[in-house]
C-alpha cells in the first residue's frame, strides 16, 4: 500500500460560514405554558421551525466574552402592571413560588428554611460561580468555525496531532470499515471561574467500533460517582484540601495496535475525497484506547507505592502512618486529596514528569459538577448544566412546576402517537439521568421517562418537558456535605408495589445519609414481579444491605470512623418481621435465596432494622411522583440546598 505522508502539501482550512450553504436557526417561540390544547408536537414544531438562511455578509463576528451578541434581536419588554397581586385564600394550603432574583443571590435553602447570603460562600467560589455563568461552549463544528478562538484551538489540536503522527492519509483498502469523528468543545477554567484555554478534542466515534475487528479489549477507569461523592464528604468532614490535575491531551495518543481507518476531519482540506486516514495512535473515543493509558497511569503510580482500591479499580491510595493520599481517576481527570500536602505536591512533580499533566488547583469544576465551599461544608450542584439544558430545550421562559412528574397522570407504553424523532426524546433523557448525579429529587422520574426510550410517544416527551420545567423552579439545587464530625451511616429504602401499569413491576429507592449528607441513593423497577407489599420492600431491604456491605467497605478504606451496625429504616412492618422472625419465612418461600442473604448481615450486626412512619419515609421520593407540596416537605429533610443563581 502506498501511503502518503500525513498533512503532506495539505491545507489546514477551518470552515467559516460561508462553507456552510445555509445555517437554520432555531426560533425561541415558545409554547404557551397555561393553554392545555397545546401539544408537544406542536411545540417541537414552532421551537424547531427554520428561520431564513443566514448569509456571511449579514454575520458580524463575535467574541467568546459575549456569547449572546449572535442571539436573535429581543423583542421589548411589555410593560409591568403595579397592581397589588393578593394570593387567594383558597390557595393558602399550597406553596408559593416567590419570583427568582436575577442578580448574584442566594436562594432560599431546602435543608435549613433560611436565606443563604454572599459571605455564606468563599471569595473564591463566589468569583468562580460568576465566571462561569457566562461562557457558552460550541455544539456544533459550523459554531465553533466562526469564531476566531475556537479556530486557533482546533489549529492547535491538528498541530498536536500532526506533531505525534497520528494517522497517514491513504486510499481506503477494498473491504474495510471507515469510522467517523467529530469535534468536542470544552472551556478550561481556573479555580477563580476564569478561562484559562479553549479545548477542541477530535473524538473518534468509537460506537461503530466491532470486536474482534477494529478493537479487542476495553476498560475504561471511570471513578463511580457514588465514590466521587463520599470522597467529597469525607474531605469536607476531615478538612482535607482537593485538586484537579488534568492530563495533557497528547500523551493519551498511544500506538495502536489495530487497523483502523477514519473519515477526513471537518476542517481539514485535503485536495481529494478519495483519502482517509488510517490511525497509527490512539484518539479519544476509540474503545482500546483509554485502557492503555490506565495501564501506564497505574504502573507509574505503583511505581510511587499507591495500590488501586478492591471496592473501585478507579480509586488508588498510598498510607504511611498518618499520611494518607487518595487519587481518584476518571479517565484523564485526576483528583487528589488527603492529609499529606507534601506528597501531594510531590506527587504533582512526578506526574508531570512523566505525563505532561496540567495542575487546575482547587477542585471547583469537575465532570459539570460545581464544588462551591463554604465555612461550615461543600455544596455540589449542577446549576449551569440545568440552565445550559433548559435554554437548549427553550425551557426558559416557561412557567414552572413544583414536582418532577404530574402524579395523575400514569404513563404507558403503548398509548400516543409515536415521535417522528426519538433521538430527540432519547437525547434529552441521557442529559437528564447525568444530572442525577447530584439532583436526587428527579431520579425516579427520569427512571421511569427511561423505560420509553425503546419506543417513545408524545405522552413521554410531554413528560420530560414537564420535567423541565420543574428544574426550571430552581436550578441551582445540590447536595450539601457538612464538615460536622457527626460520621453516622443511616439508609432509607421503600418501594412501591406493582406500580408499573404495563409489566405491573415494582419500584425500589434508597438513599444513604453520611451523617445528614447524601451519598449514595438509586430508584429502579425491579426485574420480578412481587406478591404483595410485603415481598416489594423485603427485596428492597436486600438491595439496600448489599451497598452497604459495598460502603462499609469504602468507608474503611476512607478512613471513615463508621463501621456499623448502620440502621436501616422501614415504612412496611411485615417486612420487617418476616427479615426478624423465621416463623413468618414460609409465607416466602418461593422468594429467591439470595434476597435472604441480609439476614446474615442483620445477625453479624451491620445493621439493624428499625421502623418509619409514612410521614418520615425520606425515600417517598425515589419511588412514586408527589404532589408538589409532599415532595417538597421530603425534599427538605434532606441536605439539598440551593446554590448562587446568576
């Protein structure tokens, strides 16, 4: 095969907008939130009508500092009434939206019923959370093109990629498979919320990957967030200092051992469509390539005597004494903590040494979560992933609503016409189960929005938006890890028997609290089907001991002072005297072994069983749709609270 040399007599062109024939623009109508005629369809229709084709000669160029100087002319402002609006006496029972403030404020906190003011944040986390209010990253490659900064960050990535030789343009051999890229664009910021750099990554579109022809093993060292979480509260309770390293974008290009053969970059003139480039390194998104960089991270870091957590391979530590270090990895995001500052810094050096990586300071920003400190604990929220996704989905302006699902109305899975475009309802729901992470508040709605994926109808999608909305009321809650020293381990479980409509399954939800602090917390239809009420929350008090066995492990680990027994808290008192009493075992005989195994746990002592009034089950939450003032009132026994909205 002859190959011709990489980038030889090519011209790196990034397409601006006259390479682009036509550009639509989404219009922002909106649909009218009071009117009940309107349907999803025809918001999808008005949200996503064409505009006219934008020319170059009526585009001026923009700047990455005012992302809304290319938005559409505002229409003017109708004019306020100052009439005195009374609430109705009739409403008194329900709760009452007071507006949001559209300035740096603080809203009113879930977990303490009081005002959260300036000074309850550091300098830092304040500079940081107005910083970062007020960048946009590209979605598209025609976006990026047309502005000057985000070009020169392409232009640096093809020279880096260049630089390393990371493909030969060749003709495609007869009989093999050309897998496609595309850009992804990330704003870096510093600990004060300022940019430091524009990233543009070239990701390869690994999905269409086969196995056994373009790739054959894979591992991917993605830290579990539930880690990510008690990590942060054990660092909040304990004082410990956290940072974020992150790893130089071109020591990941490894060698690649397969033949694997992409599609010409956007913005890459070649001269002829007849070329394609065929890999010589890895590229991000490739399934082989992240598995070679975790086998060199671990042996450089084996190497320094740090050994990777059983309960996480993604979790290394190094104990001596009283020096503990933990490093947590999600793919090329790095986080340290611990009590020794001076191996941490020492461990800096030699992994920039080694790997060219990029120190970012104190963790203030990772994996879209915003780590804000104040004096008594640290908040995580996802407050610009919300208003991100709701001025993508043009969410808003529109009138929000007090809980995540409508508890009157039981969706099915056959009832409604079919979406002309699923990938649009599958899209939204994949943003929606990410902003889990930290909004436990809608985990069983997008559960249950989850199970239409396959299939989904107008029903659903009117749902999610629903759902929207709802995020719109406040999008700036997150979940608050006090620095108290109170260590103990509570969990909550319930479930909701025979609740799905179609298969006529259980939901399970649990949350487990490290002191008053959320950590861990899941809602999910279970794959059987139950009996009874009895046999739905016995099942969920298996699943609930099997991750505390999972976290006390951790907790261990972590050096967490909290080793059981943890008690366990149940609304169902059948349950529990079928788990305390064996007489009452031959009304469950046809219940599997394992969901018996807790038993063992209950008479080792890692937990007890305790009843909970329906009133004080916290997990009402993770298992049914609420009433607007009843999932309020559970929301506001847990440590959800709200960060600074802008």
């Amino acid at each position: 095969m002859t190959t011709i040399g990489a980038f030889t007599g090519i011209v790196i062109v990034l397409t601006t907008l006259e390479a682009a024939a036509t550009t639509t623009m989404a219009t922002t109508a909106e649909c009218d939130p009071v009117s009940p005629h309107t349907t999803v369809e025809q918001c999808n229709q008005r949200v996503h009508q064409p505009a006219s084709p934008v020319t170059s000669s009526s585009v001026e160029s923009t700047s990455l500092t005012h992302p809304s100087s290319n938005s559409p002319e505002v229409a003017p402002v109708p004019r306020k009434s100052t009439r005195v609006h009374k609430t109705p006496s009739y409403l008194n029972d329900y709760i009452h939206l007071a507006p949001k403030p559209t300035s740096l404020s603080f809203c009113t906190s879930f977990a303490h019923n009081s005002h959260i003011t300036p000074e309850d944040l550091t300098s830092s986390s304040q500079s940081f959370v107005m910083n970062i209010s007020h960048e946009c990253e590209p979605s598209s490659y025609e976006e990026a093109a047309m502005n000057p900064t985000w070009q020169t960050a392409m232009t640096q990535e093809f020279s880096a990629l260049h630089e390393n030789h990371t493909w030969d343009l060749v003709p495609l051999p007869p009989g093999k498979k050309l897998i496609g890229c595309k850009w992804v664009y990330k704003i870096k910021h510093r600990a004060d919320g300022t940019i430091e750099r524009l990233k543009a990554r070239l990701v390869v579109k690994g999905y269409t990957q086969h196995a056994g022809i373009d790739y054959t093993e894979t591992f991917s060292p993605v830290v579990k967030m539930t880690i990510v979480r008690t990590l942060l509260a054990t660092a909040a309770k304990k004082h410990w200092d956290i940072f974020q390293l992150d790893v130089n974008n071109a020591f990941l290009h490894r060698d690649l051992p397969e033949e694997v053969y992409m599609d010409i970059p956007q913005g890459l003139d070649t001269g002829t469509t007849k070329l394609v480039c065929k890999l010589n390194k890895s590229l991000y998104g490739l399934k082989q390539a992240i598995r070679q960089w975790y086998a060199k991270l671990t042996d450089a870091l084996n190497s320094r005597g740090y050994i990777h957590s059983m309960n996480d391979y993604s979790l290394f530590h190094k104990k001596s004494g009283s020096s503990i270090v933990f490093v947590a990895v999600y793919v090329d995001d790095v986080l340290l903590t611990g009590t020794d500052l001076i191996e941490i810094n020492n461990l800096k050096i030699f992994l920039h040494e080694t790997f060219k990586i990029k120190d970012l300071g104190r963790l203030h920003y990772f994996l879209g979560l915003e780590i804000l400190y104040k004096e008594d604990g640290i908040l995580i929220s996802q407050r610009k992933f919300v208003l991100d996704l709701l001025k993508e989905y043009y969410c808003s302006h529109f009138t929000p609503f007090s809980s995540p699902l409508d508890p009157l109305i039981k969706l099915r899975a056959d009832e409604g016409s079919l979406l002309s475009d699923p990938a649009y309802y599958r899209k939204l729901i994949g943003k929606l189960n990410f902003l889990t992470n930290t909004r436990l508040d809608i985990a069983y709605g997008v559960q249950h929005l989850s199970q239409f994926i396959h299939a989904p109808r107008e029903p659903h999608l009117q749902a999610a938006f629903h759902m929207l909305r709802y995020l719109k009321q406040d999008s700036t809650l997150g979940i608050f890890m006090s620095n108290t020293d109170d260590y103990t381990v509570s969990a909550f479980c319930d479930s909701d028997w025979a609740s799905c409509p179609d298969s006529r399954k259980f939901v399970t939800g649990y949350v487990v609290l490290l002191g008053d602090s959320p950590v861990n917390w899941k809602s999910k239809k279970q794959e059987t089907i139950s009996l009874s009420s009895a046999e739905a929350e016995y099942r969920s008090l298996k699943k609930v001991v099997g991750e505390l066995v999972w976290l006390q492990r951790l907790f261990i680990e972590l050096t967490v002072p909290s080793t059981g027994p943890f008690p366990e808290f149940c609304d169902i008192q059948s349950a529990l005297h079928i788990a305390r009493n064996p007489v009452f075992h031959e009304h469950t005989k046809h219940i599997e072994i394992d969901c018996h195994f807790f038993l063992t746990k209950l008479q080792e002592g890692l937990i007890t069983l305790h009843h909970v009034g329906t009133t004080q089950q916290l997990v009402d939450i993770l298992t049914k749709a609420l009433t607007g003032v009843k999932h309020s009132n559970v929301l506001s026994k847990l440590a959800v609270i709200a960060s600074p909205s802008t």
